[in-house]
C-alpha cells in the first residue's frame, strides 16, 4: 500500500500530513478542514470566532461547537496539569510582545508596566454551557497548543485507520505506518514507533526573544516561565494528552517532571 502525504502552513506552523492505502483526496479535505480552523480559532485575526468571544468579555456569547468543546478541552487541560496549562493567559502574552504571528517577529513587551502577577484559576475565570460560554471580564483565551493535540486527534479519525498528523510538533498516529512497525517520529537523536499513540515537543528554544522572554507562560507569575528545562518530549495516548502533558513538565521542572511524566506516559525525554 502507498504513502500519500501533504504538507502546508497553518494554525501558525507547518503541518504535515500522512495517510497509508486510502483515497489521497482525504488529505486535501483535511488541510481544507485545517485551514478553515485556523481562520476560526487564531486570535491574530480581529474577526476569527476567538477573537469575537474574547471581544465580549464579561457576556455570555453564543459559540460553535467547536469552539464550545475547545473551551472544554482547555478546562479540562487546567484540570488535569494542576492549573499549568492555563488557557487564560492572553494578557501576559500580549504583554511579552506576542501580540502577532510569530513570523511576524514580537512587537514591544510591556511586562515591566503592566505589573502582571498569578492568573486566577480558569474554571474561575471561563464558563462553558451548551452553545455559548463566558469569559470574565479583563481577561481572554488564547488556545495555543490545546488546539493543534485536539485537531491532530480529530483529523486522525477523519483520515483512517493508519493515517499520521503531525501539527507542528503536535502529532496523532493511528495504525502501523508504512512499514507494519508503526509510524516513525524523531525525537533528538532517538526514533520512536507510534502506534494509536501521541506525542508532543513543549519548550522555549523556538519562540523567544529578547534575553529571556518566551511564549510559555507561567500562570503562576503571569510571565514566562524560568525552568532548568529547555524541552520535553512524550508519548501519550492521544495528542491532546501529550500537549498537556508535555507543557506541564515543562513548567514544573526537572525534578516534578520526572515524578509527574512517570504517573502518566509511557515515554518522555527531558532537555537539557
């Protein structure tokens, strides 16, 4: 059986897509599919349906169910990281200059004004009922890798039985690849096999600027997070689960990384 594969930019990174044995025009339905999320989830765009909830801040707004089980994926994120990944966090990233696409470059930070301190926990700041959810005042949500783990996952089972999605890091595997062995992926120097599994990378090595500034806040602080991590990599049982999972051990550092990745993955790499 042949490997088809596409690959296009969207959702703020490069997105590669791999199917095996089934009809090749599922991939290009699925980067339409991508493509359309991007322009309704990005909070880079004045009009994307993000950008509209965040706008009515404080009201409770009607919202699509995609959007609606977002909201959901990201509280449960804050659930289970202990309150780590925290959707709620825009102010601080527009603080830091993250204020456009990244290929746009940062704009100016305004952390040392804005005097940004801990963000309340997100089940105190987000409402979600059925088609329409609530954020509270003075606050916004910025998605980030919550969407691509739950994209990749979704897309997947859209695809087939033995299909690959890999968002910018963020990737779903079902099936056993090419090969029979399961679907190759690089992490460092090591090769791992995936087979109905996920896996994610989180760290600071690619979107910073400045002398310390990054893209991963610390709800804690509402700054980015000072680690003695550069990167983690897992393996999980699915791709929303490894984004979680990854940027957890991220913010917690070395020594609650490894307890905490212990409990939950099957695989992980810590860097440095």
């Amino acid at each position: 059986m042949s490997l088809e594969s596409l690959s296009f930019p969207a959702l703020g990174t490069e997105c590669h897509l791999f199917l095996v044995g089934k009809d090749p025009k599922a991939l290009a339905r699925g980067a339409d599919w991508i493509r359309s999320l991007h322009e309704q989830l990005t909070r880079f765009e004045p009009d994307s349906e993000l950008s509209t909830f965040n706008a009515t801040a404080g009201s409770w707004t009607r919202v699509s169910p995609v959007l609606e089980s977002l909201l959901r994926e990201a509280l449960r994120a804050h659930e289970v990281s202990h309150g780590l990944v925290h959707a709620g966090v825009l102010n601080a990233l527009l603080a830091t200059g993250y204020t456009r696409t990244f290929s746009k470059g940062p704009t100016k930070p305004t952390l040392q004004t804005q005097h940004l301190g801990p963000t309340p926990p997100l089940d105190t700041i987000l409402e979600v009922g059925h088609g329409h959810a609530r954020v509270r005042a003075g606050y916004g949500i910025d998605l980030g890798g919550i969407a691509k783990g739950w994209i990749a996952d979704r897309l997947v089972e859209q695809l087939g039985d033995n299909a690959l999605v890999n968002l910018g890091g963020d990737i779903f595997a079902s099936g056993e690849g090419e090969d029979g062995e399961g679907w190759p992926v690089g992490f460092g120097g090591t090769t791992v096999f995936l087979h109905d599994q996920g896996a994610a990378t989180s760290g600071s090595r690619g979107r910073r600027w400045g002398q310390s500034l990054h893209h991963l806040i610390d709800p804690r602080t509402g700054r980015p997070s000072k680690t003695d991590l550069e990167e983690v990599s897992v393996i999980a049982t699915s791709g929303a689960d490894a984004e979680i999972y990854a940027k957890t051990a991220f913010l917690m550092g070395r020594d609650a990384a490894e307890y905490f990745l212990g409990e939950h993955c099957p695989g992980w790499w810590l860097y440095p």
